[in-house]
C-alpha cells in the first residue's frame, strides 16, 4: 500500500479505536451506576485507546519511510556485479540514480546493459517488498494496540493519567526539537568539514593567505591543488562588519538613549516603530539598495573628490548592513537601559549632575554590561549576514583592510561555492561547510556569552 | 512682619476656597510655629499636582538654619512629595506641576533663571532606598566633585573623599577598600555611603527621604546618630514613618495629613501636647 | 562655611560649560534618530521611484490580420497544429503592415524586435478563445519589448534613454507617439505570470505562489510545533539542567546565522534524505526550522502572560494539568501566540539566504501548483532579477519589492492590530 495511504488508514483505525474504547467504557460503567464510577472520563478511554492503536505503527511507518531508501540502496549496491561497479563517489551517485529511475519507470528500459536492467529490477522488487512489509507491520500493530487499548479499559484504569503521560512525552518531544536542530547543524557542519580537512590541513586553510577555489575542479590540470587559505574571507567579513558597526553603534546607541531617556512620548510613539521598520525589511531588499543605490552613488562620490572606490566596495555594503542593525542595536540598548533603576537616575540628579551627565556618567555605566551583550549580538549578525553582502560585496578574495576596494566574505564564498550545480563531495563544496563551521562556531561562541552576560544583568537588577 | 503677612495671606487664601471646607474640616489652617526668622528656606503657598491630581495644598512653612526638621504623617499624605519639591527632584517626574514659591536663602528655586544643577548642588538628597552608583566606593564620593570640577587635583579630591567618608563616619570601615564597588557594603553602610557622596559636594541643606526606612534597627541607630552629628554644619530635612525617630532626630515636627501641612512645633511639643486633634489622633495611634 | 562658598562659585563657573555639552548630548540624539528617519526614508523612496514604473508596461496598437495561410493551419481544432503554428509571422505582418516604408532585412529585424517575442503567443491564446477571429483583422494593443519600454517610460520622464536602440528605432516611436499608437497600460503580467527570461514578460505571480506553499507549510509545523514546546517548557517542565539545556539552545538558534540553516538544509534533507532540490517541501522544512525559535520564545511570553491566579483556579476545582492548559492558559495565550507566529512568518517570507543553499535559486517558469513542484520564492526572485543584467529587471525588481514589503506590511499590521484587539491587560 502507497505510504500516504498507510498514513490515513493509521488516523482511521485511530478514529475506530476512539469509538470502541469509548463505547465499552461506557457499556462497562452503565451497569456500575454511570459513567461517575469510573476513573476517567469515557473520552479519555477513547482517546487511550487511539494512542495505542495509532501511535506505534505511525512511529513505525515514519522511521521506515526514513530509513527505507538509504538500506535499500545499501543492499542493490552492495551487490552490483564487478563490471558494473563504480570507481568514484560522483560516478557512484550518478549510477544510483540512473538505476533508481530505470526502477522506477522514469527512465526506459531501452538501450541499458542487461545487468544493469536485472540491478533494477532487483530494487524495484525490493521496493515492493519494503512496501509490503510495512503495510503488514503497520496493520498488525496498529490491530494489537487496538486489542490492548480495548482489553485494558476497566472501572479502576487511569486512562486519563495514562494519556497525559503520553502527551507530555510528545510535548517534550516537541521541545527537544531544538536540540535536535543544533545537533543538525553541528553534524552536517562537522562531517563535511572533516571530509574537506582530509584534503585541506586545516591550518592551511584557517591561516592560509590565498583563497581560489576555482582551480581545484580541474584536477587533471596544472593547479589542481587549489588553494583554500581563509584569511582573506575573514578579513574581508570583519572589515565590512567594522563598517557596519562603525555606523550602527553610534547611531543605534544615541538614538536608544535620546528615545529612553529625552524625548516625549508623542516622539518615542512614532520614532521607535519608525527605526523599527528597518529590521522589517528582508535582507534582499537592502542587498538590491546597497548594489544599485548606494555602491555607484559612493562610487560617483568618490570620483568627485579622485577617490577611486570599487562599485562592489566594502564600503557600500558595511554602511548598508550598518543601517539593517541599527534598530537592533537600538532597541536591545533601548531595554538594557530602561531597566537601570530609576534610584540610579535619581541619586546622580539629586547631586546636581545635568542629565548628560547622568547618562554619560552613571546609565551607561550601569547599563554597560547589556549593550556590551548587544553588541556583540549584532556582531554575530553582522559576520552571519549574507543577502547584502552577496548582492553588494566582491567575489575576488582580496587581503585588504581598505573599505574602498572591494572583498569578498564568508558567507559569500558560501553562496556562490554551492549554489549552481555542483558535485557535491569536490573539495571546492566541502570548503563551503568548513566556512560554514567557522561561522557557525564564531556566532555561537559571540551568541553564548552575550546571552549569559545579558541573563545576568537581567539577574542584577531584578 | 513678613511672618505675619505670610499668616494672613493663608488665612485668606483658606476663606476665599470653601470647597476645601467640606473636605477636611479645620485641616486647612496650619497651626502652630511655622515661621522664624532668617530662615534657610521658606515655602509659600506650596500647591502640587500629579496631571489632575493634587498632592500638596496650600503648604507654608520655614526651615531654618542648621536645625533639623522632621516630616511625619499617615503613607500618601505627600511629605515624600513635599521633600522632592524642595530640590525640584519632581521635575523628572511626567506631569507634576508645583505652584507656590520655595525660597532658599530668599530666592526663588523655580525662577527660570534658576539653574537646578546649581540648587540641586546646595540642596542634597538621600533617598528611601540606598542607590550607590555601581562603581568603586572612591568613584561614588568623587561623582559630585568631579562633575562640579570642585577638586583642582587629584590630592584635593583624595582629601574631598576622605573628609566626607570621616563626616558620615564610614571612613574606618571602607579606607581598605576603596576601590571596591558599593555596592558589595552591607544596606546601613551604602546608605552612609549615600550621605557621604551628598555631603562631598558639601551642600548647605540635606533633604531625607525616610533614610532608615530599609535598614536593620543597628544601622538605623547609626545613621540617627550621623543626622545629630551632621546638623551641626548642615541644615536636615527629614521624611520619616516612624514617630519615635522622628522624635529622637529632630528639633521641629511637621505634621502632614492628606496632602495638608496640619501642625509644625516643636519636636517635643507635637509628641507631648499636639496642638490639632488630628496630630494627636496620629501620634497615638488612631489612624496612620 | 567658607569652603561652601568656594564650591558655590566653582559650580557657577562651571554651568555654561555644563549646559553647553547638555545641548550637544541631547543634538546627538536628535541627529543620531534623524539619520536613522532618514535611511527608512532614503531605501523606501528609492524603492518606491525605481519601481512604481514597473506597474504600467509600454503598449503598441497594431491591425492583427488572423491568416490561417500565414500561420500554416487549417483548424483550431488540432492542437498539434496550433503547436507548429508560426504565430510570431502575425505580429510580424502586423508590424509590417503598419510601417510598409520599412524594406531590407536588417531593418525589418529591427522593426520586429518592437514588439515583445511573446506577443505571438499572447495571440494564439486569443485565438483559441476567440475562434471566430481567424480569417479576420484586429487592432489590437500589444506588448511592446522590454527595451522599447525602457527607451519609451525615460522619454516620457524627459529623460530619453536610447542607448540600446537604433536611430531608425527611436524615429518609429516618435511616429507610433505622434499617431497615438503607443502607450503605457496597467501590466498585467507583472502580477499573473511565471519568471522570463524576456524582462517584459516576466511576472512574480510563481514566486508568489512559491512563497506561499512554502509558508503554508512552514506554519502548519512550525506552529503547532512551537506552541507545544513552549507548553511544555513553561507549563510541565521541571527547572532542571536539561530545560535549561533546552533553552540555551533555543535562544542560540534565534540568533543563528540564517545561511547556516541553509547548510542544514542541504546535508541533511537533500543530501541525507534525498527531499527533492528547488521544492517548497524542503524551503518549508528549512524555514520551520528557523522559525521556530521565534515562535517558541513568543508563545512563551504568551503563556506567561497569563496569571497564575487562573491557573490556580482551575487547579483548585480539581483539574488536571492538562485541562488547566487546554481548557484556559491556552485560549488566554492564543492571541499573542497568533501575534507570534504572524512575526515569524514575516520573518520567513523574507528570508533568502538558506532558500539559496537548497537550490529554489532556479529559472523557473511555470507556476508551482503543490509542495513538490519546483518553485522560487519571492524574495529569491528578487535576488535572481537584482543580478540580471537587462536594465528592465531593475524596475521589476523594485516592483516586487514593493509588492514584497506590502505583503510585510500587511502581516506586521495585522499582528499589531490582533495584539491590541485581543490580547488582554491583567
């Protein structure tokens, strides 16, 4: 049986399985005196009844229709007859498919080696099997835990404590999907980077000098070796965060304190939405404005006073990805400094210090822990960003640390190394993930410790 | 002669609002000695308001010189309030308006012309709640001279320090450990340390806002002990919960009753004869 | 005393300084929000006047002859024959027809490229509605082609840009002008077609309807899912190490880098579980993914929102745990988990960077009618029209834009006009 099919005749026996359960709780307290006599309400006899018809094959039939594929690949591969067997991981990947389609019907059967047509057949036989098998599976679980749930319903059972229990392991479930995601992330980074440190030492590509990637497909060619050294991705991903939050900290910073701590209600009411409106806007949109906008706009500036700025410069995208974090910067100074208590203030005026003062002196001080935190926030968001600086920033990776020229990050080298088609295991994509680790572990190191910093300011003041 | 005419122009000013009549009965006319002469500073038909709301009526009273006043009265009957206004601590308040006129040493504190840096220089505040500013305890004394530019060098500010911390007699405990944050002293030592950094600027009055209100009955001594000392060269008031310390600290008790200035006298007198029957009510205990 | 006076007249000495820096500390502020004003004004009138063009397209009125020789069919019957049929030759003719003066091969090549390549197939589809035409003459506004639009829009603002059109080009407009045979008309296209490679063909209507299969999907997990662990984390979760646990790595992945989730994305779907490239299944699992941090933390707030006093309430006339949540935290919480799936789902619908890594970058033209037809989203569309190089693709970049930021606009009003409807003040 096909398996979305399998997915809702699994929901029906569990609409069944609710009838029936609910049905013998009620036959069974009627003759007690009512449903009073039980334990639980009958529903929850029913929906008891429902988990346990449904809930193990459905937990059966998504492990399978994961784990269905990658073994059965495994087997017809496994058994591939020698003059069929594929000598590298690209060849092997395409032979795969090849054999899927021809088992699939998609590709005809015409002109392909005999071997090669028994190879697939054998998968497609194997494919129905799977099939079969799971449809058996399912069907006798779900029959058996319609039996128990049936069989267990009695006046003294717990089935609404039973139930709960069961839910509340979904909910957790739920939770840790979190956990998982992380675990995701840290996995698909990782294993891909290990592949590529193989053939990259890792300290040839964390402190090599000279990135171009483009010569390592050509392997049979002179400079093959490529050279994946990421200096120049991370100096040009700093220089360009620099920019942005050469321009982002002081602004975000004086606008949160005049909003806090000077202006009128009427001019925080319609100011603060209006800052805000800037971390609406998604990241292409300000990826198209630094590139059509504002890089020939500096570009021609430049011009004017003999400056020669690069139309992809570091420059351009830096201020735009500065404008994209001020609302950050703001608004996360906004509350770290609406939380310094009120004493503060207080004590410092009742001293004769002008406002300024006050906030110069004994609010930013106070409140320094939390913008340091939100700061260091907007860093990880500066060097993650990617949409702006592919659309605005180079692809040439130039060591420099002048913001007029033009360089390239490392979320660009990320886009551009894996979007178009690529093989996927080529030193040149698993490069990508290994940029990928760099970034991932730079931000959550930056993410970390401005969490833990801002959860004990929060701590200290509250 | 001005006493007297401050006197009649209450008085007036009571005929001509009967509304207040009907509110409160009597309570409208401050009995007992409320003026003297050469005052530090002298209030005058003193109205405040919270937007709509009033919190002080009609309240006239002098402080005089190095005397301490203490400020007594049921919560809400706006003695706090009435202290804030006196360094103009209510301007960072959204809404509160004070009428009236608050003279100190004869000039008007909220003439325009009136810089409140300069007021809030010779007017001090302690607050409820001791409020050291999260740096060293040194840095906490040395805020008000340095942002004054009262010390010319770092020896003078080392001496401005030391002086102050002697006066608040917090100086044995803390010349160890100067550098270290205030806010690691215990309640009674950070309060003291609040006075020190108020008198480091070596203002002319401190106002108090229910000091001790946060402190263990030691620490409370302490700082009782402190305001006798301190009166000496400064000119105290004082807002307090508690009737006994008010006794105990004071040469003068107001009265306050819902935003009214009911009775001013003399300590002992308010706590031994009260001369208005709502002062007595309250210092025994009827109500408040 | 003395000492008092001292300080009294340093004080005095030193408030005009004071003041001074005052005015400046508060003018910082003042040109800090301004600057801040200024670029949400800058990015939107930029925008706005780079893009409002793209509604309205340049337009040519011809006499369409429908000649069933010309075309090479019989009946309209055969939809084989419609196939083959050479429809480009009926605006062609047209053109020819209208300017007989044009003679020689390169200037008739000129002269047909006024028009838009899919005006032929604008016609067939005509045709086919309208059977009777055939055999007969039209006169009928067509498409004009994306440089002849360009070139026409710039005249028109006075500012003419002919750089890629011939001399003899821009005479013929002139004269189409002076007739009345050109004009601008609402673009139609713009909103009801697939991507193109031809800038005036070129519509968003796939990329919208990418955009929202995807979402669709994003929020039917995302949601549900998001609700249940922020139930579970505020309502049954003991305070212990693995909560906590839980919780720092909720907040990290808020502030993960979006690009990473890409990479998530692409090894573990598509490369572990073979989902299809360039599908809205894969964009939605991703996105879920991403938003799901934002939702959690939200529906969080929410619950917390609501007073223990309810809860303890409902506990104290002997309910279970899970009645208290179903039966009141949950309705009280709604509202403002609503507020917070709407926030995440802008969120989503803005987000390229990881949609980029599991390849719906693709051209695609036709429309994507389920979660597993190939499918751009909007904001990728944007991108991939932002590198291309025809000048026309610049106006209907910011065109779908603006259709883009009023899509946010409307679910950011929305979660504040649902926030102050319905949630409630304790």
């Amino acid at each position: 049986m096909d398996s979305s099919n399998l997915f809702l005749l699994m929901l029906a026996l569990g609409a069944v399985a609710f009838y029936i359960g609910r049905g013998r709780s009620l036959a069974i307290a009627t003759p007690l005196g009512g449903i009073r006599h039980l334990h639980s309400l009958p529903n929850y006899y029913g929906l008891n009844a429902l988990l346990w018809c449904a809930l193990p094959s459905l937990i059966i039939l998504v492990l399978w229709l994961i784990f269905d594929e990658p073994v059965i690949n495994g087997i017809v591969m496994g058994s591939l007859p020698a003059d069929l067997a594929p000598l590298t991981t690209a060849d092997y990947n395409l032979l795969l498919n090849k054999i899927s389609n021809l088992a699939d019907g998609i590709m005809s059967s015409k002109g392909q080696p005999a071997s090669l047509i028994a190879v697939a057949d054998s998968m497609a036989g194997l494919r129905v099997i799977s099939q079969w098998v799971l449809t058996a599976l399912c069907l006798i679980l779900a029959t058996i835990g319609l039996y128990w749930g049936w069989y267990k319903i009695a006046p003294d059972f717990r089935a609404r404590q039973s139930v709960e229990k069961v839910m509340e392991n979904l909910l957790l479930g739920c939770a840790c999907l979190a956990i998982f995601t992380t675990v995701g992330i840290v996995f698909s980074v990782l294993f891909e980077s290990i592949q590529f440190f193989r053939s990259v030492p890792f300290f040839d590509f964390v402190f090599g000098l000279d990135w171009s990637p483009q010569t390592a497909i050509r392997e049979d060619q002179v400079g093959s070796s490529g050279s994946f050294g990421a200096v120049p991705l991370f100096v040009g991903t700093l220089l360009i965060s620099a920019v942005a939050m050469f321009v982002a900290v002081p602004i975000g910073l004086m606008s949160a304190i005049y909003l806090a701590e000077y202006s009128g209600k009427t001019v925080r009411t319609y100011a603060k939405p209006a800052l805000e409106v800037l971390a609406g806007v998604p990241t292409v949109v300000y990826g198209f404005f630094a590139a059509l906008t504002v890089a020939p706009f500096l570009r021609d500036l430049g011009a004017d006073f003999g400056l020669t700025i690069s139309s992809e410069s570091a420059l351009a995208a830096g201020l735009v990805m500065g404008v994209m974090i001020i609302p950050f910067i703001s608004s996360l100074a906004d509350d770290v400094i609406t939380a310094v208590p009120q004493s503060m203030r207080d004590g410092s005026l009742a001293m004769g210090a002008t406002h300024s003062e006050t906030v110069r002196r004994v609010v930013i001080p106070a409140a320094l822990p939390g913008i340091v935190a939100g700061i260091m926030l907007a860093i990880s968001r500066a060097i993650g960003e990617t949409m702006i600086v592919v659309m605005a920033a180079g692809l040439a990776a130039k060591l420099t640390a002048n913001p007029l020229e033009s360089v390239t990050t490392v979320t660009v080298q990320i886009v551009t190394l894996l979007t178009g088609d690529q093989e996927f295991d080529s030193p040149k994509t698993l490069a990508a993930f290994a940029l990928g680790l760099m970034l991932f572990t730079v931000t959550l190191l930056l993410n970390i410790f401005a969490l833990h910093i801002v959860k004990k300011y929060r701590e200290q003041y509250e | 002669m001005k006493e007297a005419t401050a006197a009649t122009k209450t008085a007036k000013d009571s005929k001509s609002s009967p509304k207040q009549n009907l509110e409160v009965d009597q309570a409208q006319v401050t009995v007992g000695n409320r003026f003297c002469e050469n005052p530090k500073m002298s209030m005058r038909d003193v109205n405040v308001f919270y937007g709509d709301k009033q919190a002080i009526y009609d309240v006239s009273v002098d402080i005089a010189k190095n005397e301490v006043i203490a400020m007594i009265g049921p919560s809400g009957c706006g003695k706090s309030t009435f202290l804030r206004s006196l360094n103009r601590m209510n301007d960072t308040v959204d809404g509160c308006k004070v009428e009236g006129e608050v003279l100190l040493d004869g000039d008007n504190i909220y003439h325009k012309n009136l810089d409140v840096v300069e007021l809030r220089a010779r007017v001090g505040m302690v607050f409820q709640k001791p409020n050291p500013f999260p740096k060293s305890i040194f840095e906490n004394i040395a805020y008000g001279p340095k942002i004054h530019g009262l010390a010319d060098s770092r020896v003078d500010l080392d001496e401005i320090v030391e002086g102050s911390l002697k006066k608040a007699g917090l100086w044995e405990e803390v010349k160890e450990r100067l550098h270290q944050p205030g806010t690691g002293l215990s309640g009674g030592q950070q309060q003291r340390l609040c006075i020190a950094r108020a008198i480091a600027v070596s203002p002319e009055v401190i106002l108090m806002d229910e000091p001790c209100s946060a402190l263990d009955p030691i620490a409370t001594a302490r700082i009782e002990e402190l305001i006798e000392e301190l009166s000496q060269n400064f000119t105290i008031a004082i807002v307090t919960h508690s009737m006994q310390q008010a006794a105990r600290v004071s040469n003068r008790t107001a009265y306050f009753h819902l935003g009214k200035l009911i009775e001013v006298n003399p300590t002992e007198q308010v706590f031994t004869m009260p001369e208005h029957q709502l002062t007595e009510a309250y210092i025994t205990g009827r109500f408040g | 005393m003395s000492n008092s006076m001292d300080n009294l007249q340093k004080i005095k000495n030193s408030l005009k300084r004071r003041s001074r820096s005052e005015t400046r500390f508060r003018l910082y502020g003042r040109v800090a929000i301004a600057i801040g004003l200024a670029a949400v004004l800058a990015l939107f009138v930029d925008i706005v006047s780079k893009g409002h063009g793209a509604f309205k397209a340049t337009y040519i009125q011809v006499d369409v002859h429908y000649d069933a020789d010309l075309l090479g069919i019989t009946s309209l019957a055969d939809e084989s024959q419609l196939m083959q049929a050479n429809w480009d030759a009926l605006t062609k003719s047209a053109l020819r027809n209208k300017f007989s003066e044009v003679s020689g091969r390169r200037d008739k090549r000129q002269l047909y490229k006024l028009l838009s390549n899919g005006t032929g197939f604008d016609l067939k589809e005509h045709l086919v509605v309208n059977p009777l035409l055939l055999g007969e003459t039209e006169s009928k506004w067509l498409l004009a082609d994306d440089d002849i639009d360009t070139y026409y829009k710039s005249w028109l603002d006075g500012e003419p840009y002919d750089a890629r059109l011939s001399k003899k080009q821009v005479e013929w407009i002139d004269q189409l002008h002076q007739q009345g045979h050109i004009r601008l008309q609402l673009n139609t296209n713009l909103l009801t077609r697939g991507d193109s490679r031809e800038p005036e063909q070129a519509g968003i209507y796939g990329a919208v309807m990418g955009s929202l299969l995807t979402l669709m999907l994003t929020l039917m997990l995302s949601f549900p899912i998001g609700v249940a662990a922020a139930i579970y984390l505020e309502e049954f979760a003991s305070k212990n190490r693995f909560t906590d646990f839980i919780e720092v790595n909720i907040n990290n992945l808020a502030a993960v880098p979006s690009i990473i989730f890409g990479l998530l994305g692409l090894a573990v779907f598509i490369n572990f579980f073979h989902v299809p490239r360039s599908v809205p299944i894969v964009g939605g699992l991703v996105l879920t993914l991403m938003t799901l941090p934002t939702i959690i933390i939200t529906s969080r707030a929410a619950i917390k929102s609501v007073p223990p006093s309810i809860r303890e309430a409902a506990l104290g006339m002997g309910a279970s745990r899970y009645q208290v949540v179903l039966h009141h935290v949950l309705p009280l919480a709604l509202p403002g988990m609503l507020t917070g799936a709407i926030i995440g789902m802008a969120q989503a619908l803005g987000e390229t960077a990881p949609l980029l890594m599991i390849g719906m970058v693709a051209f695609i033209v036709d429309i994507p009618q389920g979660f597993t037809d190939p499918a751009t989203v909007l904001p990728v569309q944007i991108f991939l029209w932002a590198d291309s190089p025809e000048r026309a693709f610049i106006e209907k970049t910011s065109a779908a834009i603006m259709v883009l930021l009023s899509f946010l606009l409307i679910m950011n009003i929305s979660a504040v006009w649902l926030r102050k409807r319905l949630e409630r003040r304790w």
